[in-house]
C-alpha cells in the first residue's frame, strides 16, 4: 500500500474513533480540559500524567538505548528480550550504513478477518541501503539520509545536547553521539510498533486519557491553548535561563506541529498569541508561523459543526429560538451563554450529548456574534461538575446565576405549553426587572 494514503485512511479512522468517543464521554473531557488549565497556575500533574502514559507505547528496544545514558559501560546487557534484541541488532546494521537508508512499511493482518481494517498491523519488513534519495518517485518507501554520529549530534539543538549531558553518565562526547544516534535510529524503527499499540487502544476505547488527549490536540485547538498555558507559567529569577530557553523551544515545536500537519491554521494561532503577554514567547510564535509551510484549503481535521436547529430539542423550534434571542440579548456578561445552555438542559430541550463547545459554535453561528469561549467553558464546568457547590454556594455570581438559570428554565419550560406566548412574555417582564 502506499505509505501517504495508508496514513491517511489510518489517521482519518483512528480520529473518527476519537471524535466518536468524546460525543459518549461528555463528562471525562470536560474533567480533562480543567485538569489542562491548571498549567496556568504552574500545575503542571496532567502534563506529567499524559508523559507517563506516553512512555508506555515506548518498545522496551528504544527503552534499552536511551538507558545507555545512565550507564558508564555501553556494552551491558540490559535486557534478554528477544525482540528487544532483534531490534538492537537491526541498529547495529543501520548504524554502518554510509548512504540513503530506505525503510518499507507493509500491512499484514494477523488472525482476523481482512475486511476488519482496525486489526492491520503494521510492520517494518524492509530496510536497506540506496545511493539516493528517491522519495519523489517512491511512495511504498522512506529515505533517510545517513549522517555520522558526529554530524548527528551536531545538528541537535543546543537545548537537547545540554540535557543529554545532564543525564548522562561517564560517557566522553564521542560515546554520547554514537548513543544519540542510536537512540533515534531505534526510535525508527519502532515506529509501527508504537503506531500498532496506540491504534489498538484507540479502537478498543480503553485508555480515557489518550482519548482525551487525543480530542484535545485535533479537534479542540489544544496546541494552542496549551502555548497560551505555558506563556502564563510564573518564571521567578531564581529559575535558569535554560528553563525559559526550553519552553521557547516547546513553543515553536509545537506551532510547526501543529501548522504542517493541518491542526490549527496559522491565524488561529496569531488569534493566540495576541493573548500573550510575554514578548519573547509572541514573537517565538511569530518567528515559527514566518518559517512553517502552512497547508492550504480545507482543515485535514475538521471541527464538529451543528446548527442551532441541529442541537434543539422542540416541536417549536422558531419559538425557542425567540427565546433564546431575547436571552442573549439580555445577558450582562458573555460567560452568560452558560447559564442558557444549563437552562435548556433542564427543560430537555437540548441534545444532552452535546459539548459546550459544539453548542457555542451553534449559538455564534444562530446570533451572528462572537462570545468568547474561555470564561463561559468555565462557569459551564462549574454547573456540570460542582452542582453542589453551584446551588449552595453564597457567592453574589452564583447566587445570580441560580436565579438566571430558574428564569431561563420557566421561560424554555413553557414553550411546550399550549398558548406559552403569553407566559414566556410574563417571564421576560420578571427576568428583566
């Protein structure tokens, strides 16, 4: 099969998964998208949690290479894995290549049905030594220039090489190459196996976190939002300026990341950055988005788009939707749309499924306005997540959005009542005294 359009059709299935799965999961996301904004308040727990369960898809191969690090003596066994070993042979190999190394990658469905296209696994069957880059003319294969471990180290960033001596032990500068190189060597040729694990846990839904993960980066502006994050970290004096340097590196990883491969177009991230405070960090985005090929026309993933009449539950919708009209029209404060969203749950005239994202983008779409996303997200979790604390609590804001969210609730309530013109007129005269 060729390479760019097995990745295509894999990717496309995989997220249709991921999207499908948010939609049952309303609950779990939400938890963690607040889980996300704690970075803001240097509470960096979820990042570390999403590391930990990355590092599970890691083959124990890779694992032995980068644990050389830790040891003065590269040539310990560390691992009597055999397919660990098979691996670190196939590195030896690679390892004296002295031109192009050309990589096949092949499908081959093991003991299921082959109409059952989410049980291929994927494998490295091919790998062998060319005297040019023929990648234009050569779909089924990938070509990867040889470099000495010398050259390789070289054109690591400053950043990585620092942290490789951080962490290593005993080893000369001509050792830490040579593992470097080895480490990124295995690396690819364990990338079916990481592709194979992580597709079999999308599919078999059993890992929320990565689902959620997943949603976050590829349909929720996550990169992004994650920058935003990372900019407002409080950076005292105490602190290297290798940390500063470092975040700015993440930075500009990410928005390249993100901009190649079709999950945020670069004015979505301009929008972002004028968010942004810190000078160094915009102009860190800036720089990125300057050097980055953006894709052209229609997002590679798409954004779950429904209508107003899409997400409404009613046998009047146009009277609902004066409703809601008027209630927009009335709000003091845009974190408001919240408040009609919980009222509307509460009357069942809201498709219970529907994320507070997918419903703003309706309500923006139906009002013709842009209310922000940020603080209405908020006050949403806080009414879906703390119901206690929302119907208890003697702050003068919620106590307010108690009495907003009853008013709303009587006024959606009798629009499936006979003759409710009359009463939702009587609601609005109250509401707006």
């Amino acid at each position: 099969m060729d390479i760019k359009e097995f990745k295509k059709n894999a990717m496309r299935d995989a997220l249709d998964k991921v999207h499908s799965w948010k939609q049952e999961h309303q609950e779990d996301y939400s938890r963690f998208s607040l889980d996300m904004m704690k970075m803001m308040r240097n509470d960096f727990s979820q990042i570390e949690r999403i590391f930990k369960m990355a590092a599970k898809y890691v083959p124990t191969s890779v694992l032995i290479e980068c644990r050389k690090l830790f040891v003065s003596n590269t040539d310990t066994v560390l691992s009597d894995d055999e397919k660990a070993a098979v691996a670190i042979r196939a590195v030896d190999e690679m390892m004296a290549f002295t031109g192009y190394l050309r990589l096949g990658f092949y499908s081959e469905v093991i003991g299921r049905d082959k109409n059952e296209t989410n049980e291929d696994l994927i494998l490295i069957r091919e790998y062998g030594l060319v005297d040019k880059d023929m990648s234009e003319e050569d779909d089924e294969h990938l070509y990867i220039p040889y470099v000495s471990a010398k050259e390789f180290w070289d054109s690591l960033p400053s950043l990585i090489q620092m942290a490789v001596f951080n962490f290593s032990k005993g080893h000369t500068a001509e050792e830490l190459a040579t593992i470097s190189k080895r480490i990124m060597l295995s690396a690819i040729h364990a990338l079916p196996e990481m592709y194979f694990r992580l597709r079999e846990e999308i599919f078999e839904e059993r890992n929320t976190l990565l689902m959620c993960t997943l949603y976050y980066i590829c349909f929720d502006h996550g990169l992004p939002k994650s920058v935003t994050a990372l900019s407002k970290v409080s950076l005292n004096d105490k602190q290297l300026s290798i940390v500063r340097e470092s975040v700015k590196t993440i930075i500009a990883n990410l928005v390249e990341t993100s901009v190649t491969q079709g999950l945020d177009k670069k004015g979505e991230w301009t929008k972002h950055s004028k968010e942004i405070e810190d000078i160094e960090f915009r102009q860190t985005i800036k720089n990125a988005l300057d050097n980055t090929k953006g894709k052209h026309g229609r997002r590679t993933i798409q954004q779950e788009e429904l209508s107003i009449d899409d997400i409404l539950i009613s046998e009047d919708k146009d009277a609902l939707k004066e409703a809601i009209s008027v209630a927009l029209n009335d709000m003091e404060h845009e974190y408001e749309t919240a408040y009609i969203k919980a009222a509307l749950l509460r009357t069942n005239h809201l498709v219970p499924s529907v994320s507070f994202a997918t419903f703003l983008r309706a309500i923006n779409q139906f009002s013709g306005r842009k209310y922000k996303y940020d603080p209405a997200q908020r006050t949403d979790s806080f009414i879906v997540y703390e119901k206690k604390q929302f119907y208890t609590s003697k702050s003068s804001k919620w106590q307010r959005g108690r009495r907003i969210v009853e008013y709303l609730t009587n006024i959606f309530d009798v629009v499936s009542q006979p003759a409710y013109m009359a009463d939702i007129q009587r609601w609005l005269i109250i509401w707006r005294q």
